[in-house]
C-alpha cells in the first residue's frame, strides 16, 4: 500500500457523498447503489441494534477518495447466507470468542460482485490492510463473501506466504437462468425434454385454473396498498419459520422510492383479492429474485412468480441472467443451472487455522462435485440425450 494513502473506517454512509460513490461504482447492480446502504442504515436495518455495525472501508490519496469496501462489524451470522455457525459453535465449546467479524457483504443479499469500489485497487490487494486492522482492534476474523473468484496467481502476487497460507476460499451452489436468446416462454420450453415440457406447462395451467390472476408491477407504478400487501407477505414469510424479519417498512419504503427503475414486484390475485407476491430487483442485464409471501397457499404459485413470471420478463426485457435467490434444488427442474460462488476468510486464533482450513479444502471439493450432479439433473434435450 503506498505510503501517502490515508485508511479509514467509516461508521456511517452518510460520511461519504452519493457523488464520490457513483464516481467509484462502475457497477450496474442495484445492489451496490448508493440508495441502498443508505436506506439500509436510514431504517436501521443496519445498525449497531441489529448486530451490522457499518465500518466501511475507504482508501484516500492525494486525489482525494480512491476506494470504498463496503463492511460491517457483527456479532451474530445472519443475514450473510455462508454459513459459519458450526465456526462459531467450535470457539464457543472451546471457551474463544468467534466474534466480532468484519464482513464485506451485501447485507441480506447473496448475490455475486465486486465489493471493492476502485478504479485503482484489486479487493486481494487489501487483504493485508484488513488483517492488520483485525490484529489492532481485537476483531477475531474477516469475510469477503460473494465475490469474483480470485485466480490463484493473484493471491500469491499480492500477497506474502504467511497469510497466501491463511486467507481460505470458501464455495456454495447457486441456481441461476441463462437467456440464451429466446423469443417467448415457449421457445424457451421446447430446449426441454417432452416430459419436463409437460410438467412445466401443467404446473403453469394450474395457475388459471385455481382463479388466479398475475400482474408485474415495476417500482415507480406500485401503489401504498401494494407495499403495504407486499411487506404484510414478507413479514409473514419469516414468521412462519419462526425469524423476525431482517428488513422492516421503513427500508422498503424508501428503496420503493429511491430505486422504482430497479424494482418489479408481481401479484398474484384471487377473486379480485391480492393473495401473493415476489419482489425482483434488476439492472441492464440481470433479475435479481429477492421476497416472496402468500397470505393464502395455492399450488404452484411460488414457482409461477417467483421463477416462471422472472423468465418471461427476462426474455421480454433481454435480460441475460435470472438469480433466484440462495438455494433450492427444485430450481434446477426448472432450467435454473448450478454456479459456484465465492468467499473469502481469514481467522485470527491460531489454534484454529489447521482445521478450518481443510474444512473449506473439504467444502470446495464437495460442492464441484455437487454442481456436476446437478448439472445432470438439469431438464434440457442435450443433456438427457448424453445420458441415453
């Protein structure tokens, strides 16, 4: 790091001008906008309270603000969706604290990105800087989580053996869509084999045939009753697994707001009442699926809006990739294909390092050969075809 750069850690995003970040953030995910963190912290969906204490990092130079890592410092690992819980269990049955962390995430957001926004560092070439940082302020481990992967060759470049050694690269699988240029659903579904052709198609008539009636909402047209509907189904979604929800009203009300052109939300309706819903974010090239909720079961209707409706506004819109949302086996039936995503950890015990360590060397060799299995599994002619 060169000497005449200034390292700060930032306690709030209002610390930083809406201006300086876009000037960094080439990135089009909505993820990553600066009314984002913002409504995240102006809720207190991120706060100290909750456990997401901001601690962004920020990198200044004689240009002034060079670099900005979005971070916070916890003590729990909700939210986060790489899961370390059996982590902290071991310290704690051993009398360590696991944490505080630092984590660079999206809060509450499994998706893919560069959390680094720089037009002049690399996010590997900070690693040192944030071991550092934990080693002073008695934080016991870093997490980088959902980010590019890393090649090998610039691990070893910017970084000395010792912590190469100690920096360890964690993988999950997730289930995305590809638009590989279809004109219309059905276009889609004739790369299907006839059997998984006919399911889809039934599970899709069903939808009619219980009353149903689906409608896509983009941001800048949803009405005060549909967020209000909407937050009802995702308070509800959460309640049922017995978890209080992550996000409150004042969040969304304000992202409603602040980023209607990166929002679709699609009802479902049933006898002129609004049973279900599934909010989206998207950008130029990307549907992101995030909540869904239902007041009322129905067959099927989880897969129709959150999966069947994500398709169709992809081919309509020309959008290239549908993420889903972390998990779920019963994606792949519906032509959603197996991605590897990527993390990664530093702890600081020392006692602890051997076993964590051939615990992610585990974990990554068992999740390539679980997204080659599901690979196999996917519905498309070609692939069935090369089994028989």
């Amino acid at each position: 790091m060169p000497l005449n750069v200034q390292v700060r850690f930032l306690n709030s995003i209002q610390q930083i001008s809406m201006a300086q970040w876009q000037r960094l953030n080439s990135s089009s995910c909505p993820f990553l906008r600066y009314e984002f963190f913002k409504a995240l912290e102006e809720s207190e969906s991120t706060c100290a309270a909750s456990g997401w204490q901001p601690h962004h990092l920020t990198l200044n130079n004689d240009h002034g603000l060079n670099s900005i890592m979005p971070m916070y410092l916890k003590n729990h690992s909700w939210g986060e969706y790489v899961f370390d819980w059996d982590w902290a269990n071991a310290f704690e049955q051993h009398g360590v604290d696991y944490y505080p962390k630092l984590v660079s995430t999206l809060p509450f957001t499994p998706v893919t990105s560069d959390k680094l926004l720089s037009k002049t560092h690399q996010q590997q070439s900070l690693f040192h800087l944030l071991t550092d940082h934990c080693q002073q302020q008695n934080i016991n481990s870093w997490h980088l989580l959902y980010c590019p992967k890393i090649p090998e060759e610039q691990l070893a470049e910017e970084l000395d053996e010792a912590l190469a050694d100690n920096v360890y690269e964690r993988n999950t699988v997730q289930f995305h869509w590809f638009n590989r240029d279809y004109k219309n659903f059905d276009d889609y579904l004739n790369t299907f084999t006839a059997r998984k052709r006919k399911n889809t198609r039934k599970e899709r008539l069903s939808i009619v045939e219980q009353g149903l009636s689906v409608r896509q909402v983009i941001g800048r047209n949803i009405t005060a009753i549909e967020l209000n509907f909407f937050y009802l189904t995702y308070q509800l979604t959460y309640l049922r697994r017995g978890h209080k929800p992550h996000l409150n009203f004042s969040f969304f009300e304000q992202v409603f707001k602040s980023m209607a052109d990166n929002i679709l939300l699609v009802i479902a309706s049933h006898q002129a009442q609004d049973v279900a819903c599934a909010l989206f974010f998207f950008d130029d090239e990307n549907l992101y699926g995030r909540y869904w909720g239902s007041s009322q079961f129905f067959n099927h209707l989880h897969f129709e809006l959150c999966y069947y409706q994500g398709i169709e506004f992809c081919i309509e819109n020309n959008l290239k990739i549908f993420n889903p949302g972390t998990q779920g086996e019963h994606k792949i039936q519906r032509g959603f294909e197996p991605v590897l995503t990527h993390s990664y950890h530093w702890i600081k015990h020392a006692p602890f390092k051997s076993a964590v360590k051939d615990f992610c060397l585990q974990e990554q060799q068992q999740m390539k050969i679980y997204q080659q299995q599901c690979l196999q599994a996917l519905p498309f002619k070609h692939i069935n075809n090369k089994k028989e």
